[in-house]
C-alpha cells in the first residue's frame, strides 16, 4: 500500500465523517427553525398581552418567552455556524482528494 493511498482512505474517511456531521447539524437546524417559529409567534402574543394587559405576571411571561427566543436564536446562529465551519472542512478535504 503506498503512502497516497492510504492518504486517500484516511481523507475519505474524515469526509464520510464530515458529510455525517453536517446531515445532523441540518436536521438538528430544521428542527430549531420550526421551534423558533413556534416560540416566535408566542412571545409575539405574550407581547401584545404584557401591553393590554399591564400586569406583571404578563410582563413576567412575556420576558420569559423572549428570553428563550433569544437563546434559541444564538443556538441557530451556532448550528449555522458549525455547518459551515465544516462545510470549509470537507471542502479542504476534497482539494486534498483531488490535488
């Protein structure tokens, strides 16, 4: 076995293992997105009660749920990242494969 081959192997390994990770930080990614709609539109409501309602259980609730829409949304932000991160990753990995 020469040393471009088993090269080779171990680069096609890694963008097996690359191309795995990105298909789960996209499902994991269309799940978030769902859940942000949801939490969206509910802290949007929560909102529009703080404000008729003037109450500060309403305001409580309605601070609640923007608080978990902002961390869902840096949780978005982290899985965009990280697919592109190895979206980079496998794209170095093929110009090894091919040079």
């Amino acid at each position: 076995m020469t040393a471009h081959s088993f090269t080779d192997r171990f680069v096609e390994r890694r963008l097996k293992r690359s191309s795995q990770i990105i298909r789960e930080l996209q499902d994991e990614l269309r799940i978030t997105n769902d859940q942000l709609e949801f939490i969206t539109d509910d802290a949007n409501d929560k909102e529009i009660r703080a404000m008729v309602a003037e109450t500060p259980n309403a305001a409580l609730e309605h601070h609640e749920a923007q608080r978990h829409l902002e961390v869902l949304q840096r949780h978005q932000d982290h899985l965009m990242n990280a697919i592109a991160d190895h979206q980079v990753a496998q794209d170095q990995l093929l110009d090894k494969l091919t040079s």
